[in-house]
C-alpha cells in the first residue's frame, strides 16, 4: 500500500485552515474600534485579541492534525518540532494597519521540513487573494501562476521598504534617499508579508527591510524564490532573533544590494 505524501497532506491542511482563520481575522476586522489592544514595545508595536485568536485557532487545527510538528508563531512563542515539519505563522501581520481600519494586512503560514522552508502561504483576505508556493512546483496566486516583474528596473519599478524600531532611522532613510537619487520610487505597505508576496506576483521590482522575523517573511521569501525571483538567504540566520530581508527580481539584484551596502558604510562610518 502506498505511503501518504506527508508534504502533500499537510499542504491540504494548510488551506483549509487558512480559509478559516481568514474569515476569523475579517469578522475581527469588521469591529476593530472595539478591539481590546496592547501595546508590547512601542505604539508601533501592538497585539489585540485578533492576533491571538487566529494564532490559537492555527495552531489548534494544525497541531490537531500534525501533533509532532513543530510551531513558531509571533504571539506564542516557539514550539520545537518531532516530526521533522515546523510551521511558522503571523496570525495578522501588519497589525498597526489592521487596528486602524487600513486593509494593507494578511495572515502568513509557512511550512519548514529539517529548516528548509518547503511551503509558504499568503492570505490577504480583502483583496481575496491566495497567494501560495511549494518548493519546485512554482507560485500561484488564487491557482493562477506568478512570475516577478522581468520589465521594470529601479527606475521604472517600484521598492517597498519596511521600517520599524528595531534598527536606527537612517537604516531606512539612508536607503530610500540613495533609491531616490537613483531615480527609484518607493513605497510603504505596512505589512513586509504583503509587500513580499507583491514581489512575486511582479506588482513590485523589490522589497527591503534591515530588520524583519522570520514569522513576517519565510512565506514571502518562499513566494519569491518560486516566482523565479532572488531573495538572500534569510534561514541561514538566527530564525528568532530575524534579520534583514531583500526580495526581488534577479535584473534588480546588484543595484538594490548596491544602494544597501552603500548605507550600510555610511552607518559604520
């Protein structure tokens, strides 16, 4: 008798969940100016009862299904892995958006077998779009399949760069003004998951940000990578602790790296 696909049954789990949890995050959306909120380490950085619920549901329907996998989410920690498989989850990245009725929001799931990301998800429930990668079979955006813009340079494409207060302000200022002078055009998403899964579908030539966790990017990179775009290597690092991210299509590649070692020296400097 044939051995279930262990990548392949928890792909259809994947879905299913996500389907779910998007519409739990949309019915919290529907009444954000009621929302309990936290602040945890800036006005920026804030949780509130939505995060945490599609977090727990998430994480009851997987663990449900996939008991030995392990979990990385943002709201509840880090629980390590018997079967080999780890999920990592933002249950509502781009939260700050979310509670300021601003649909710039998403949830991100993506799968890791022996830390490899082998999957990655990206819900944006108000636009309705499911952007969704497996590792060697390409990227899809609601089944359709993307590719990174191959038309647009930094002149012609658009960047989105993501900023908080992890990392100094001229991290962030140093390389939009040098993505200016170059003649480049930037713009702010509020959520580096959606900005990432933007970049695969070719909506935009890049996406930067100094700091970022693995739960706001793994998925998006995983996007990229499928939609034949170039990412650095993010799971080389320190999984909890993040670090840079930079996505984009391969023509863009030496000149955003350009513009980011170039503010790098000046804050060395």
């Amino acid at each position: 008798m044939n051995q279930p696909d262990p990548l392949a049954a928890r792909l259809v789990v994947a879905r299913g969940v996500l389907d779910e949890a998007g519409a739990l995050a949309l019915s919290y959306f529907a009444r954000v100016a009621s929302l309990a909120v936290e602040t945890k380490t800036s006005g920026q950085d804030v949780v509130s009862v939505a995060d945490r619920e599609v977090e727990q549901l998430v994480r009851r329907r997987i663990g449900g299904a996939f008991p030995q996998d392990g979990f990385l989410g943002e709201e509840y920690g880090f629980t390590p892995a018997g079967s080999g498989y780890s999920w990592v989850l933002d249950p509502i990245d781009g939260t700050s958006c979310f509670l300021h009725g601003i649909r710039n929001w998403c949830l991100s799931l993506a799968l890791m077998r022996e830390g490899v990301t082998v999957a990655g998800f990206i819900l944006d429930p108000n636009a309705g779009e499911l952007f969704a990668a497996v590792a060697g079979q390409g990227a899809t955006l609601n089944g359709a399949p993307i590719r990174v813009d191959a038309r647009h340079d930094l002149r012609g494409g658009l960047v989105s760069v993501g900023a908080n207060g992890r990392v100094p302000p001229r991290a962030v200022t140093g390389f939009i003004e040098r993505l200016l002078a170059a003649g480049g055009m930037f713009v702010r998403h509020g959520s580096g998951a959606l900005g990432l899964a933007h970049v695969a579908c070719g909506r935009l030539a890049a996406y930067y940000e100094p700091h970022i966790h693995a739960w706001d990017c793994l998925a998006g990179l995983c996007l990229i990578r499928e939609a034949g775009g170039w990412t650095n290597d993010f799971e080389a690092g320190d999984l909890i602790a993040g670090g840079p991210v930079i996505g984009c299509a391969p023509h863009v590649r030496e000149e955003i790296l350009a513009l980011i070692a170039a503010t790098r020296r000046e804050m060395t400097a």
